[in-house]
C-alpha cells in the first residue's frame, strides 16, 4: 500500500545527470511516484509528514549483479580464488539446494539488500534446478518488496529445446500479466562460459522473448573477452540488449563496441580483486562510453553492502598505475550506484534518481552518528564515510520498506532460523 508522503526538510541529493547536492529540501510523493522536489512543498490534504531534519534524502541504490539465493553461505570462501568459488559453491553446494533453501536464501539476500539502501537489484539466479526452485526464487524476491530483475539461467541439461521452452515457461507463467516490482531477463552462460550451442539457444530465445540479456562476458581473459564478442558479431547478436559483468578483459576498442552496441557493463570491484578475476574495468569502460554499474556479486567471498561496493571502486580505480584513475571521484562512485546503475539495467525510467515521475526509490540516511557528522561534502560522506547503520528508512516505489532503522513487515528473526538451518545443511562436508 502507497500514501501520499512528504519528506521534509532533508538534505536532498540527486543524481541525474549527476549526483548534485540540491541543499535543504522537500521531496513529494503521490502514487508511489515522486511528484515534486523543492524547498517549502506544501502538504496536500491527508498526506504524511517524515521529518527528514539532519537527515540525507537520496534515491535507492541500485546493484546490477548479485546471486542472492548465497546469503546462506556467506564467507564460505573468503580468501580463495575464482577457481575455489566454483569448486565450493557451484560444484558442492549449489546441488543441494532444495526450493525451500533457495526461498530462504533469496528472501534474506533481498531483504538485506532493503536493509542496506539496495532498492533494486538485478538477481543473477544460477539455482534453478527444476521449476520449484525458480518458483521458490521468484516468490522470495515478490514477497521481499525490493524492484528486481529476476536473471533466469537455465539449470536443466544439454537439452536447448528444453532450455528455450522451460524459459519460456517462466516468462508466461510468472511475467505474463501487468507490470510488477519483478521483471524478468535471461541470464546467459553462453559463450564465455557453456560454449556456442547453448549461447546460441539462450540469445536467440532472449531475441525471441524480448528479454535482455545478462552474461558473465570478458572476465575470462584477453582470448575469451575477444572471441566471445565476434560469436555475438557472427550471429547478428550484438546489438541485443545486454548487460556485460565482469567486463575485465576488454580492450579500449572492444569497450567502445559494447557502447556503440547499446550494451552496459556490471563491476563487481570487490570481487574480481578478491578471487583474481582481473582489474576492474571501472574507468576504462566509462571512458567508453558505456553505461557501467557497480554489483556486490556473492557474499560467500566479499561485502553485500553497497557503501563497501562503492569504497572498493573508488580505491582500486584510484589506485591504478601511473595515477591514470585518480580522475576518478566519489561523485563517480554514487552515478554508478545509483542513476548510472539504473541506465545499465534498463530502469533509468523507473528508478535510479529524484526526477519528478519516476517510482519513489528513496533512502533516508542518518547523518547523526561519529562516523559522519560535520561532513563538509555529502557526497563525498555517502561514498567514503557512511555504512548500513546510518539508513534510517528506506522506500520502494512509495511504500515503507524500513523505517526508522527497521525493517517492516517482515518476521526476520523466523526467517532467520530458517536460514541457519538451510545453511547448516548446504554446507555439510
């Protein structure tokens, strides 16, 4: 349920076309919808006022890559390597996953993601063993009130006929009626990954569908990251919608063809330097040109909070040799969790900034803690000195997701238990 609401008296920060501090200001919302931004708003008749005196005001924030059926296994592979992910958790784990484990685990990662200031999310979800998984999956990130892109990867065998009907299944099933917080893209192993054949049969079924695509493309080194985009080219499927993650191994011209494809790129910073997939590519792709957004991608190895997503960016890309990244700033790092994440995802016209019209994806944040106080560039706070303590309430599309510190409407001690127990049991030698 959605009311009319007046955030008053906050210090409001916008992000499009860049993240810009407006000063003290009010921030209306009607219908779910943000309708006005401004100093002195007046409140229309029966709307609720939220003192947002000493506070920030801001949109949600936006992770375009994470596999949030893994909360039940975080830090089950800190200081390992990409290859030791793949052997612990996609080659062990991942098989035991009953549709209760993966309920659990998605409703959690989600609802931590709210807990966070993560107002949209784009499920990168390679747990779909059979049609209760992904029915356990969707329902986890429905009931979790968090706006998704809910990435389908098949899970079945070699056979491609099954893979494009079961994923047409899903998008009648589940997508086919009006408009929800969840949609839905396809998540492609292929070609990178599974190879040609099914690269194939998930593009064209994507093509087919009108779903865009999301592929874990370029982090495979310079052979892979070159190949993968000439299959695209050979099959007349570059210039498909797509979302490249781990876009690492690109080159400076490679990355313009993605821009010049309408393709985005994904980082998960935190990650491809804590397993060694590769340097972030942060500021080479956006001197591209191309959309780039920030992702926490699994918690068993790394951080699931945006704050330590955004610090990770804004110091390796600082960081790189020869000072050729210190251009890069924090106001940088708050575009890419925010407006810029939207843009690679395909919501920039739902969510992702204050723009009057667009779904109401706020946070409200604390500033009344050691860690922040007399900070002289919010911005800059936000990015380098602000973590999950300071969201006080947290809104998507209008409705109260938390408030004044607490999540609502959720049992999360219960849910809790039922995770300890799901991760008990996935992770038994």
């Amino acid at each position: 349920m959605t009311t009319t609401l007046l955030l008053t008296n906050g210090l409001v920060i916008d992000t499009a076309p860049r993240p810009t501090v407006l000063g003290t200001a009010d921030v209306l919302v009607e219908d779910g919808r943000i309708a006005a931004v401004g100093p002195g708003l007046a409140a229309p008749e029966g709307a609720e006022t939220i003192d947002a005196t000493g506070r920030i005001v801001m949109p949600g924030f936006v992770d375009t890559h994470r596999h949030t059926w893994q909360a039940g296994i975080r830090a089950a592979v800190a200081d390992g390597t990409l290859p030791a992910y793949l052997q612990r958790v996609l080659g062990e784990m991942a098989p035991r996953y009953r549709p209760e484990d993966v309920f659990a685990g998605t409703l959690a990662g989600s609802l931590e993601c709210l807990d966070s200031g993560i107002t949209t999310l784009v499920d990168w979800s390679h747990i779909q063993l059979g049609p209760g998984h992904t029915e356990a999956n969707i329902a986890a990130l429905r009931e979790s009130g968090i706006r998704a892109v809910f990435g389908y990867c098949y899970g079945g065998d070699g056979d491609l006929g099954a893979l494009a009907a079961e994923t047409g299944r899903v998008h009648r099933e589940y997508f086919g009626g009006p408009g929800g917080t969840v949609t839905m893209a396809l998540a492609a192993l292929g070609p990178e990954i599974a190879g040609a054949e099914r690269a194939l049969a998930e593009w064209r079924t994507a093509r087919d569908l009108g779903l865009p695509v999301t592929a874990h493309m370029g982090g495979h080194g310079a052979e892979s990251a070159a190949s993968g985009l000439a299959f695209l080219d050979a099959h007349g499927l570059m210039d498909h919608p797509a979302m490249y993650v781990h876009a690492n191994f690109y080159t400076d011209e490679e990355l313009k063809r993605i821009a010049g494809s309408g393709g985005t790129v994904s980082v998960a910073p935190a990650i491809e330097a804590a397993v060694n997939i590769g340097a972030p590519p942060t500021g080479r792709a956006r001197a591209a040109g191309v959309p780039t957004a920030l992702g926490a991608d699994t918690v068993a190895c790394g951080p699931g909070d945006m704050f330590s997503v955004m610090r990770a960016a804004y110091v390796i890309e600082r960081g790189r040799p020869d000072g050729a990244g210190l251009g890069f700033t924090t106001a940088d790092a708050l575009r890419m969790a925010t407006i810029e994440g939207a843009e690679a995802a395909g919501l920039a016209d739902a969510t992702g900034s204050l723009t009057p019209g667009k779904q109401a994806d706020l946070l409200v944040l604390r500033t009344d803690t050691l860690g922040v106080a007399a900070a002289h560039d919010p911005v800059a706070a936000v990015v380098l000195a602000a973590d999950t303590r300071n969201v006080d309430t947290v809104l998507v599309g209008g409705r109260m997701v938390k408030r004044g510190g607490v999540l609502t409407g959720h049992d999360v001690p219960a849910l809790l238990a039922s995770l300890t127990e799901s991760a008990a049991r996935v992770t038994a030698a």
